[in-house]
C-alpha cells in the first residue's frame, strides 16, 4: 500500500478548515488534492482528533497480519 504524502494532523488540519466554513474546492486548490481525496479524507476521518486518528493508523497493520 502506498504511503500518503499528508500525516493525520495536515489531514485534520484540512478537515478543520473545512469545519471553519472554507469552501472545499479552496482546500483543494490551496493543498492540491481532488475534490475525491477530499471527501474520502471527510468520511474516514470526520470528527476524529489527533489522537483518534493515530490510534486507528496504529491498529491497520496488526488488521492486515490477520487477514
């Protein structure tokens, strides 16, 4: 699997910005990432903070070992 170029925090930062009330196609534009990588971004880490996030990344490998 590729690893992303954005860490969890830009991806929140980006996410809160949005909550702020900056259009989405601004963020795009001012972070360069489709309007698709935007909203896929909104759905998996929507509402979560920092620590959320970290922890759900920290679990993914021990899921993949066990598929």
């Amino acid at each position: 699997m590729r690893k992303s170029r954005f860490t969890e925090e830009q991806i929140l930062g980006v996410l809160r910005e949005a909550e702020a009330g900056t259009a989405a196609r601004d963020l795009c534009r001012r972070h360069g990432i489709s309007r698709e990588t935007f909203y896929r971004w909104k759905s998996k880490y929507g509402g979560m903070d920092v620590n959320e996030a970290r922890r759900r990344e920290s679990c993914r490998p021990i899921r993949a070992e066990h598929a």
